[in-house]
C-alpha cells in the first residue's frame, strides 16, 4: 500500500476483512509480524494517517443516520464546522444533495463509497484509506473499486478489502483494473489466504 495506488486483498468470511483493516490500519496489534508506515513500525503514527472507513461493527456509520447527519459528523471529525449550511456545500462538492435526508444504509453503494472516502481524507493528516468489505452493500464492484482508483490517483494510498465474488466481476469488466492493483493474501491457517504479502511474494496483477 503506498501513496498514488489503489491496492484490492481479497479476504473472505464476516470478520476477516474487519480484522485485517483494524491491522492494516493500526488499531490492532498482529500476533506475530508487523504493520510498518515509512519503514517503521508505528502504530500511532498508522492512527493518524490511514482511516479505516465503513468497516463493519468498527467504523461504520448506522444506517438509520441520514446522510446529512453523517456529512456532518465527518467535518467534525475534520475539524470543520458541521453546521446546515457547511453540510450542503459538502453535499453539493460531492454530488450528492439530493440525498440529504436519505438514510445511509439506503444510499447506492458507489455513492456511499465515494461519500465516506472523501469525507475521511479530510481528516486532518490522513494520507491513506483502508476501505472495508463495500461489496457487502451489493451492487457492481467495479464501481468502488473506479472511486478508489480515482482517489489514489489524486494522491491517496488506498487498501480495498473484499471477496473473491468482487475481485472476480472487476477482472472480467472491460475496465479492468484500472490504475490500481491487486495482491493476494495467503498462509491464514488451514487455507490459501491471508497475511500480508511481501513485495517478493505477491502476485500482482496490473492493468
């Protein structure tokens, strides 16, 4: 994962994708191995520059909440004022005003995708997005998997976490992969899977 890239794993099942964000991003400690950022083995430093979005039971937002309310939580969380007015100048940069008063877990996966994204690089000092199992909101993957890239190619370090299902209907798309990347995950326990690869094991595939 590095700045300018997005990077898809692929992690089955309901909790692995959760807990490989939660490492990847800092906020839980490998039991063996380790998470480095610049080369370093930092885990505060992960914290503050790589938010972990939309991961389940961790970080995602209710889907009752609408997305107004959500829009302006997130600018707190920037350090901006959330009031009405600065959340419809938010809502309109990122096309989606006319969704304001729709609930999250109702709003089209691209769009929620895009939305949490956005709003967490505006965090203060975060570089990178650790993007938890958006395929679990159904639609055609290769939806997010565009927004990521077009994140990364702005500038951002961007982690994909999702099934075999996504990473599947992305390769076979005309489109492909993009500008970004795809590594597998191996040696979990019992399976071929997870772990992150080292650069001199990953197989990656590029467009």
């Amino acid at each position: 994962m590095h700045s300018g890239t997005a990077v898809f794993v692929e992690a089955e099942t309901a909790q692995r994708p959760t807990v490989l964000g939660l490492i990847v991003s800092g906020r839980m400690k490998p039991d063996s191995g380790e998470v480095a950022i610049d080369d370093a083995p930092d885990a505060r430093a992960l914290r503050r520059r790589v938010a972990l979005v939309d991961a389940p039971d961790v970080s995602e937002p209710h889907g009752d909440v609408l997305l107004a309310d959500v829009v302006a939580e997130e600018l707190m969380f920037a350090g901006r004022f959330g009031g009405p007015v600065a959340v419809r100048q938010e809502l309109e940069r990122l096309g989606l005003r006319e969704f304001a008063r729709m609930p999250i877990g109702d709003l089209a996966p691209e769009a929620r995708v895009r939305a949490l994204c956005e709003l967490a690089l505006q965090r203060p000092g975060v570089e990178g997005l650790v993007l938890v199992s958006p395929d679990r909101h159904g639609g055609a993957p290769e939806g997010w998997w565009r927004i990521a890239c077009e994140l990364a190619d702005d500038g951002a370090a961007v982690l994909v976490i999702a099934g075999q299902a996504a990473r599947a209907a992305i390769a076979a798309h005309p489109e492909g992969w993009g500008t970004g990347e795809v590594m597998p995950l191996r040696d979990w326990p019992g399976e071929q899977s997870p772990g992150v690869a080292g650069a001199n094991d990953a197989e990656e595939e590029r467009a």
